[in-house]
C-alpha cells in the first residue's frame, strides 16, 4: 500500500509541477505520437518527459503523469502538458486523457482501445482542442508489432475539424534496445499546408529494466512546420508490488 500511494503522490506531485508557463500538446506512448493499444496494469503508474528542439529554433519541454484506476473497468488517466515556444512565442497547454482497452492485443490477434480528451491553454483558460482516438496493436511476434491509430480532432479555435492517422512499427531487436518508426498526420482544410502535411519519427528506446527507459528520436515536421526535430525522453514506471513484469502480462515491448 505504501509503494502503491508513493506512486500516486508521485504522479500528482509531477502534473502539480507541469503547470508552468506550453504549445500544442501531442498524445501517446511517451514522445511517440503513435499509440500502441494496451494500457498499464491496475494500481501502476508513470511519468513520461521529453525536450524536443527543432532545427528552426521551436522547442517543446513534456511532462505527462498516468496512472491506471479500475472505477468500472481498467482505465489509464493521465494529464500532460507542454512548454512548448514557436515562432518565438512561448505558450503552456494542458491536455488530459482517459484510455481504455477494448480487445486485449495477443500475438497474431489485433487488439485495440479508445481514448479521448482535450487540451487547453493553461494561462487563459481557453479551450483549444477535443479529439478521440482508436489505438489498433497487431502483434507479428513477442519482439515485433504494427500499431495504427484512426481518430478525429476539433480545433476548437478556428473551428475546423480534422481526421487524424497513424502507423508506427516497434522492434525489441535485443533485450534492451527498441526501434521505432512511424507516420502520422492530420487530414483536412487549413491555411498552412505544412499543418496537413505528413509527418514522421523514428528513433531508438533503452530500457535497461522495468522502471526505466531512455527513447533518443529524429523527426521531420513534428509539429507541423516543415522542420527536423531531435528529441530526448525518458519514462519512469511505478509497477504494482509483487505485480508480473509489464511484457509478461501484456506483451509490452
């Protein structure tokens, strides 16, 4: 119960902390944008930080604390939030969300989830965006799996109403490194093409143990403004005590 509550003030400690002076958040499985879809086991938590920087000056700075509650049926909550500049215009948002899994992934089985949410600017209050999205996992083998993600998103501040998509591929090619891969992008009608313009990631996660990981990615118009993008993240991971280990009762990576 201890370790379990630790946890917890942990996870609450670090959203406490993340209301610092952001822009535009982004969702899912750390500092990749395409989600897998399983989800922690009951009573775990983690925080998940990345600092991005862009070859144009723009930079981004994420905290985003999860942890995983049972109030019906398993569900991950977690609040991340962004200190993002661009254009050299410094802005703070926060965007909470709610994840669940439908069909539990297995090898050679698609399995999927759904999670939704919304963001908003943390130094005027406004509401910017709402979005759900359907996380699918097909898992080739213990070491291989094809994620793709299908969604929507309303920008709420020009009122345009976009399609959202994603695939991502994860290989765990040795017991501690993973590559990643993945294309993503937002399809409809803007005044900047660069907004709907794909956009794509690929990089390496280590992850030494159960608790920790280190993800190093490249990125090419990340945010949408045709620029390269290096990023530096890191999860920690709150396990349930005497919990299985986290690719034994899922198959997480």
């Amino acid at each position: 119960m201890g370790i379990r509550a630790g946890c917890t003030a942990t996870a609450v400690a670090a959203a406490i902390l993340a209301w610092l002076p952001a822009g535009e958040a982004r969702a899912a499985n750390g500092a990749y944008a395409v989600d897998a879809a399983d989800i922690s086991e009951v009573g775990s938590c983690k925080i998940e930080s990345w600092l991005s920087a862009a070859s144009n000056t723009d930079f981004s700075a994420v905290a985003n604390p999860s942890c995983v509650v049972n109030p019906f049926q398993p569900v991950e909550l977690s609040m991340l939030t962004n200190r993002a500049r661009s254009d050299g215009e410094w802005s703070t948002t926060i965007q909470p969300k709610a994840k669940m899994n439908i069909v539990p992934t297995g090898i050679g089985r698609l399995g999927y989830s759904i999670y939704a949410g919304g963001s908003f600017d943390a130094l005027t209050g406004d509401n910017l965006t709402a979005f759900a999205v359907i996380p699918a996992t097909f898992r080739l083998s213990e070491n291989m799996r094809v994620n793709i993600n299908g969604g929507w998103l309303w920008d709420r501040g020009f009122d345009r109403h976009y399609l959202l998509y994603g695939i991502g591929f994860d290989w765990k090619f040795t017991e501690t490194l993973q590559w990643t891969i993945e294309a993503f992008g937002q399809a409809g009608q803007s005044d900047r093409p660069s907004v709907v313009q794909p956009r794509f990631q690929t990089g390496v996660r280590y992850r030494p143990n159960e608790i920790f990981s280190v993800d190093l990615i490249y990125g090419r118009n990340v945010m949408g403004e045709n620029a390269n993008w290096i990023t530096l993240g890191t999860t920690i991971r709150f396990p349930v005590p005497d919990g299985k280990p986290e690719h034994h009762r899922t198959g997480h990576l």
